[in-house]
C-alpha cells in the first residue's frame, strides 16, 4: 500500500467519526474565504421531473399525518380529557410523527444532490420513521378502545369517532411515507480528492 493510498484511507477513518460534528472537517476555506463543502454527495436518481413529484408526495404525506395526530389530540374525545392511558399514546404517537416530519422536511430542504450527513438524517431514517409513525396509532386506538369498553362514550360519540378517523388517517399516510421511502434511490458521489487515484 503506497503512501497516497494509506493518506486516503486516514482521510475516510477521519470522515467515519460518530461525532455529531464529524461533517466539518469536510467544509474547506475557499477562494474569497469562504467555506465549501468538499464530502460526499447523494444525487436522486431519476430526472427532476420524477424527483419533483416525488418530494411532493413526501411532503404531503409527512404534513397531513402530523396534522392528523395534531387534530385528534384537540378534540375532547373519551378518554382525552383525563385518562392517562389515553394521553400517553397519544403523545408518542404525536413525537413520532413529528420526528417523521423533521426527516422529511430535511429531505425536502436539502436541495440535489444531497450532502452525506443531511443524507444520514433524512432519506436514510424516513424508512424507519414512517413505520413507527404508522404503528404508534394502534396502541392509541387500543388505548381509547379499553376506556370506552369501561366507561362507554360519555356523550362523546361523534368526537370519538372523529378522533378513531383521524388516528387512522395519520397512520394511513405514514404508512404510504413508508412505502414511498422504499423507492427513493440515490447515487453516492464521491468528491474529487477522494476519487483520484494515487
């Protein structure tokens, strides 16, 4: 292994390290001084016809399920008032949607190509997030099932219908995020200094 290798392989050590500001040795002074970045890229790979009408439909999806949770806790459904085996879930359910959000609205935001460490905490958690979003309405649906089983609907018949539909709606549209983070595909991009070969 030649010099030039055994520097380019210290250089990809240095970039793998887990600090949350590891990305800022990737950031040189340029001509003028200001900093540019010079790490690793994502491109989308699709033209930006596809790309646009895709980012569209995360961004739909992403806003209406948070909304939907957002909704649902402000309506006085049975059980939202004072039962804390109903607000409990209903708070994860929210935190995960809005962890949902944040990773999309990331995406969305981050231009093309992508940079690598926004590429870390967006397209690569969206995923995982949607799922956990679209599972973190059953247990609040359960939740409210069990307090009407033991104290039936209270008067609250239509609010706690709307609150049933509006939980399922978000975990409807976390559920699509999910699937249509499945087929986002990018391509890594390597900056010059570390394609050449020495």
């Amino acid at each position: 292994m030649g010099f030039g290798a055994l520097r380019g392989f210290m250089k990809d050590e240095n970039r793998s390290g887990r600090g949350r500001r590891a990305h800022l040795g990737d950031f040189v002074r340029g001509e003028g001084g200001r900093f540019v970045y010079r790490g690793v890229t994502y491109r989308f790979v699709g033209d930006a016809r596809e790309r646009q009408r895709r980012y569209a439909s995360l961004a739909l999806f992403s806003s209406l399920s948070l909304a939907a949770t957002l909704a649902a806790g402000c309506i006085p459904s049975a059980g939202m008032d004072d039962c804390f085996y109903v607000l409990i879930p209903w708070v994860l359910c929210l935190t995960a949607g809005l962890f949902l959000f944040v990773a999309a609205a990331r995406l969305l935001l981050s231009g093309d190509p992508i940079r690598a460490y926004v590429y870390e905490k967006s397209a690569v958690l969206l995923k995982m997030r949607g799922m956990i979003s679209a599972i973190s309405a059953l247990p609040c649906l359960l939740a409210v099932a069990l307090y009407l089983i033991l104290n039936g609907f209270e008067g609250k018949l239509f609010a706690t219908l709307t609150y049933f539909l509006l939980l399922s709606l978000s975990a409807l549209l976390s559920f699509l995020l999910f699937r249509l983070s499945g087929t986002l595909r990018y391509e890594k991009q390597l900056p010059p200094s570390l394609d050449e070969k020495d």
